[in-house]
C-alpha cells in the first residue's frame, strides 16, 4: 500500500509539474494571443484609416469625373444650340437664295438652258403622245373586238328569236306599226 501511495505521490507530483509547465505555457500562449491581438488591433486601424482614405479619394475622384461629366454635357448642349441656330440659319439662307435664283431665271433666262429644258419638256410630250395613241390603238382594238362580240351575240339571239313564231308576230306588228307612223309623217309633210 505503501508502494501505491509513493507512486500516486509520485504521480500527483509529475501531475503538478505537468500542471506548471501547461501554465507556463498557457501563460505564454497568452502572452502570445495579447501580442497578436494588438498587432491586429493596431492593423485593423490602420486598413481602416487606409480604407477610409481610399473610400474618400474613390468618392473625391468620382465627384470629379461627375462634375467633369456634367460641365461636358453643358458644353455640348449648347454647342448643339448653337450649330442648330446656324443650321436654320443657313436653311433661312438657302431658302432665300432659291427664291432670288428661281426670280433671276424667270427675269433673265439662259437661252441655252431654255432651249434644252424646251427640247427635253418636247421629247416627253413626244413620249406621253406615242404611249397615249399606243393606249389608244389597245383600246379601239379592244372596241372592236367588244363591237363584233356584240354583234355577233346580237345576231344569235335574232336568229334564236326568229325561230319562235311569237316573236315573227311582234316584229311584223312592229313593222306594219312603224310603216303607218312613217305615212302618217309624209301626208302631214305633203
């Protein structure tokens, strides 16, 4: 028994050491983790100083390319006013022009000028005659192919009617009719 407790004091006492040296080392671990806490503490206002100086320059630089943006856009706005006042200034102008112009051709023309403007108005009248009597002559051909159509149909119902007796009846009544009314008109005349 003796043994048993020499060896649970031996062991308790290799126990405490091991406990002192986990403390040391606890105690320099800590150390360590405070150091290494500072230091990131320490970085961490650093980044965020450094991080808010660059948010400051980024937004500085941002205002700047804006105002820069918007001073650009002035400028072209009203350089866009500009050239449109001149742009209708020149359509003004021109419009003008073509009204002095057209009243100098008419007050003093270019015989060269008129006599080919004459020569090319003859030509299309040339022109629009020839397709008009080509119109035409499609047309009279057209007439007479209807006219003998006509006529022929025409004589077919004649010759359909003709064959019925009823219809010789009302032609020869018709007839007789038409050749009192034409002695009527010559005694009247005589």
């Amino acid at each position: 028994m003796m043994r048993a407790l020499e060896q649970a004091r031996d062991h308790v006492a290799a126990l405490d050491g091991d406990k002192g040296a986990l403390e040391r080392e606890v105690h320099i671990l800590n150390g360590i983790a405070e150091e290494a806490q500072g230091k990131l503490d320490e970085a961490n206002r650093e980044w965020e100083g450094r991080f808010r100086r660059m948010a400051e320059e980024a937004a500085e630089g941002m205002a700047r390319v804006l105002r820069e943006a918007q001073r650009l856009s002035r400028e072209s706005t009203a350089k866009r006013e500009r050239l449109l006042a001149r742009l209708g200034k020149r359509d003004a102008e021109i419009e003008w022009l073509r009204g002095v112009w057209s009243t100098l051709l008419v007050s003093h023309p270019d015989e060269a000028v008129c006599g080919e403007a004459s020569r090319d108005e003859l030509r299309a009248a040339r022109r629009e005659r020839h397709l008009m009597s080509l119109q035409n002559e499609e047309l009279r051909q057209e007439c007479d192919c209807l006219v003998a159509s006509v006529g022929s149909l025409t004589l077919k119902l004649a010759l359909s009617n003709w064959r019925r007796k009823g219809y010789r009846r009302q032609l020869e009544a018709d007839l007789k009719r038409v050749d009192a009314e034409v002695e009527r008109e010559e005694e009247e005349m005589a």
